[in-house]
C-alpha cells in the first residue's frame, strides 16, 4: 500500500487495513510533505505571477480560485516565492533558504537577492538554528537599521587595534600565500565582508563621511566586481 493510500484511507476513516507500519508511514509522509507546503506554494505563486498570469487582479483571482490564498498570507508567500527564484542559481543558497521556516524567510526576503549569500556567511550560527528573533535581528543589522547587539563574551574586543593594525601590514602576496584552501577562503571571506560592513557602518554613522575613500573603496570593489565576473564566465 503506498503512502498516498494510506493517508486516503485514514482521510476516510478506514482504518480497519492500517497497522502500525503503515500507519507510522502515512503519517511521516504527511509531516514530509507538510513541511514543504509554504516554500513550494511561495515558488508556485510566485513563478506564476512572473511567468504566467502577469496581472495582478487575474493572478490573484487564481490564487483564491486554485490554493485558497489571499490577502496577507498571499502577499507574504509572494516575497518568499520572488526570493527562492531569485537565488535558483545557486543550490546550496536556495535548499538553504528552501528549508527554513515561513517567518525567517519572510524576513530574509527583506535583503537584495545578490547579497543574500553574503549575509548567510556572516551568521556565527546556521539560519536553521537561529531563532525567528535572531534572524528578524541579524537582518536587521545586515541592513544597517539597528547595531549588532553586544556579546557578553566579547564586551569589547580586547586586543582588536592591535590586531587589525598586524592584519594591515600583511603584504597581498603574503595573504594569498596563505589562503591556499577552501576552509581558509571562506573564513577570509566572512572577515572580510565583517570589516568592511563595520567600516562602511562606521562611516554611515559620520556626521561627514570621508567621500575620497568611499570613492576609493568603490573603485576596488568594482574592480572585484569585474574579477569575480571574469572567474563565474570560467576565464583566467
């Protein structure tokens, strides 16, 4: 008897054919599907709406008509859906996303799809395992509307300016030296995108920002921008 039997069977109330194998089946299978349901409706809605039904009355008109969907929770599963297509390209970023509960992604849709991937890195714990709280906060602070909130554990980073004052006398041939795997990439990576959020926050915070080395700043991180373009086209 296959799954889908199963759970017909128990919709019934035939119950009399089930014993606790296929029971324990029927409903495992229940939970699988069900813990998909609002990742695979947000995508469905909201490929429809991109790709289908353009306009808005028609497409909510179907929505009601085909899923029951409207008003608030519609609006929501719509942001979800445009997010999860937004990050297709990448599989790791979008199972991830996939996977998390309605209100952390309705709070991570809150960010530009193309930095998604860089807010995932700098969590010190998996989104999974964040709190809906934390996540709301970690966004938060990811768009520059709160500060991070203090560390008990790290009140105030001791040893932080001398530290960063090393850091910056390594040479570039030194550094790229040492970061020879992927482990050390990605750790070069998260701090890197750490500094430089705190330093462009610090910046936002100025009364008069310092314009000559944002415009600097912008420049380099143009010029990334053309590097990380030229190794996805699979150029040298």
């Amino acid at each position: 008897m296959t799954n889908m039997e199963i759970i017909a069977r128990i919709e019934q109330g035939t119950l009399t054919e089930l014993g606790r194998d296929e029971l324990t089946s029927g409903a495992a299978a229940v939970l699988a599907v069900s813990a998909k349901t609002t990742s695979v409706l947000a995508v469905v809605v909201a490929r429809i709406r991109a790709e289908y039904i353009t306009g808005a009355d028609d497409w909510s008109a179907w929505c009601r008509e085909a899923f029951s969907l409207e008003g608030g929770y519609l609006h929501h599963l719509h942001k979800i859906g445009r997010m999860l297509i937004a990050v297709t390209c990448d599989t790791r970023l979008y199972q991830l996303l996939f996977a998390l509960d309605a209100d952390k992604q309705l709070a991570v849709s809150q960010i530009p799809a193309n930095q998604i991937g860089a807010f995932v890195k700098l969590q010190t714990k998996p989104l999974a395992k964040m709190t809906r709280a934390e996540v709301r906060t970690a966004v938060a602070v990811f768009l520059g509307r709160t500060s991070a909130p203090a560390r008990g554990d790290q009140p105030e980073l001791p040893g932080f300016d001398k530290w960063l004052g090393a850091a910056a006398g390594f040479t570039p041939a030194a550094v790229v030296r040492q970061v020879a795997d992927d482990a050390t990439a990605e750790k070069s990576f998260t701090a890197g995108c750490l500094l430089l959020g705190a330093a462009l926050d610090y910046q936002r915070r100025r009364e008069i920002p310092d314009v000559r080395l944002l415009a600097e700043l912008k420049a380099s991180l143009l010029d990334e921008v053309r590097s990380i373009e030229t190794i996805l086209a699979g150029e040298k």
